[in-house]
C-alpha cells in the first residue's frame, strides 16, 4: 500500500496488513525469499520484516530477505538495515 516494491521467489510467502498509516511501522512476514525495495514514507515510518528468527527494520532501502529451511540469510544492496534476533521461547 506504500509503493514498496517486492519480488518474490519461487515457494515464498508474504503476509501484511491492508490498513497501513503514514507514522505507524509498516510490518511484514516472509516465509521463503523476497528482495524488498522499500519508499520512505513522508513521516518516515519504519518497515519491519518477520522471518522465523530475526526482524529486519529499515526506513528505506533495498535487500534480500531468504528465510528456508531453518536458515536465514539478509543481503543489503543499498541503505542500512537493524537486525534483531528473536528470543528463544520458554
């Protein structure tokens, strides 16, 4: 809804909200392998990306997100990205 662009690989999935707000964060969840070329937005909105075992936030930029087989994997090809690893679960 953003003008986010994202290509998807073959067997991914992407889920995300239809009701986004300029100022509020912009979530999504990957399941398989995505490159993301993500707008900035005029209140700078961060986007978030869920995969199984970490989150990627950004405000603008482009990467590819792999998230297969237990294992994943974040290449950057332009801007910075934050990675926060989830904790483990009781």
């Amino acid at each position: 809804p953003d003008g986010t662009e994202v290509t998807m690989n073959a067997n991914s999935r992407l889920r995300y909200s239809y009701n986004w707000k300029d100022g509020q964060d912009r979530e999504v969840w990957v399941e398989g392998e995505a490159f993301f070329h993500v707008r900035k937005t005029p209140l700078k909105s961060r986007f978030i990306v869920h995969t199984e075992h970490f989150d990627i936030t950004v405000t603008g930029t482009q990467f590819n997100v792999s998230n297969r087989h237990g294992k994943d994997n974040v290449l950057l090809q332009e801007g910075s990205v934050t990675l926060r690893k989830k904790m483990a679960g009781p």
